[in-house]
C-alpha cells in the first residue's frame, strides 16, 4: 500500500514486530502520514512535525481515526510541548512552526468518520470574536452557545430561558435571531 523509504534500521525493527506489516499499512495515505517515529525508536512519545496538538505514543495500540496507530491528539483545545513532551494548556505552549488550530473542528477528535455523525459543527461553535460569546454558525436562533478565550471555545452553554441572540449575545426571550 504505502509506500514509505524505509532504512534498514527500520526492516531490523520490524521484525521484532509480527504484525509489522499491519503496523505499516494501518492508515489510509494522507498528508498526516509522515513516517512514524515509533517504527525507528520502537518506545516513546514523540511531536508531530505538522500540527501541534498531534503526537506519536508507541504504547498506544489502536488505531486513531483512521490513522496510523500510534497518532494521537490532545484533547481540544491542549497542544503538545516540545518543552514536557507532552500535552499542556494552549498558553503554556510554544508551537513551534507546527501549525496551530484554534477551531476545535480542526481537531481530528472532533471531525466525522462515519454516516451517524453529526457535522462538527452543530457540536461546536467557530468562535467569531477572540474572546467572549459566539453562536453555533449552524443552529442560528438555537439556545446554544459558545464562550471563546483566544479564539477558542473553552466552553458550550445553553440559555435557561430563551435562546441566543447573535446580535445582542444575550439570551433573549422574543427573538429577532431568525432574521439573520
Ligand atoms: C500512551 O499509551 C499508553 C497505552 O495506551 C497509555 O497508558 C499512556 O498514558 C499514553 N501516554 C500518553 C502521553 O498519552
């Protein structure tokens, strides 16, 4: 299937491996696949060289979304750090030139695979401010709502009464938030 340049270390590596050929083929060919860390070194968490909140755990054992097996991702909205090697609030880390995503619909975590999924984004609002509340872009005149920090939303809330106006950002009882 794919076919990546594996170096010698890598054919010695994998035959301590019996299911080396799975462990290879496990994912579909995308620009996530570069080659996987844990095929060289065997143990260890590595960062992905691409996007920041994307890692290598050679412990883990299944597959990610599809992907290589040893992909893994920090919960929206945590980056990986280079500095802990590991997952750690968004402020505390430095990407790095490691693209960065603020969309939690950017997050694999939160992207459909399947038919019985609903779309991200009737699960998560796109913050359209820096910081304070947003509206889900696809359940306009709904009750819910996002509260954003840095362009991300750290938390989904519901109107106890009413639903949310996207103009005033308010819950309101008699809305105008049909008419977009
Ligand atoms: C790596 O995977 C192992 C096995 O699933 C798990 O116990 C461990 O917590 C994981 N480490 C990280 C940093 O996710």
């Amino acid at each position: 299937m794919t076919s990546k340049a594996f170096t010698s270390v890598t054919m010695v590596t994998c035959l301590t491996y019996l299911l080396c050929t799975s462990i290879v083929d496990a994912g579909d060919s995308s620009s996530l696949d570069t080659e996987d860390p844990c095929s060289l070194y065997g143990t260890g968490i590595y960062s992905h060289p691409l996007e920041c909140q994307l890692f290598y755990n050679c412990s883990k054992n299944d597959l990610f979304e599809g992907h290589w097996k040893h992909l893994d991702e920090c919960k929206y909205p945590d980056l990986f750090s280079l500095v802990t090697n590991k997952c750690e609030r968004y402020h505390e880390v430095d990407c790095d030139g490691r693209e960065e995503f603020v969309d939690a619909c950017d997050y694999k975590q939160n992207q459909c695979l399947g038919p019985h999924c609903r779309p991200c984004g009737t699960r998560w609002p796109k913050c359209e401010v820096e910081n304070g509340r947003t509206h889900y872009q696809y359940m306009i005149g709904s009750p819910y709502y996002g509260v954003c920090q840095d362009w991300r939303v750290v938390e989904r809330k519901q109107c106890e009464i009413g639903r949310f106006n996207i103009v005033t950002k308010s819950c309101t009882i008699q809305s105008s938030a049909n008419s977009v």
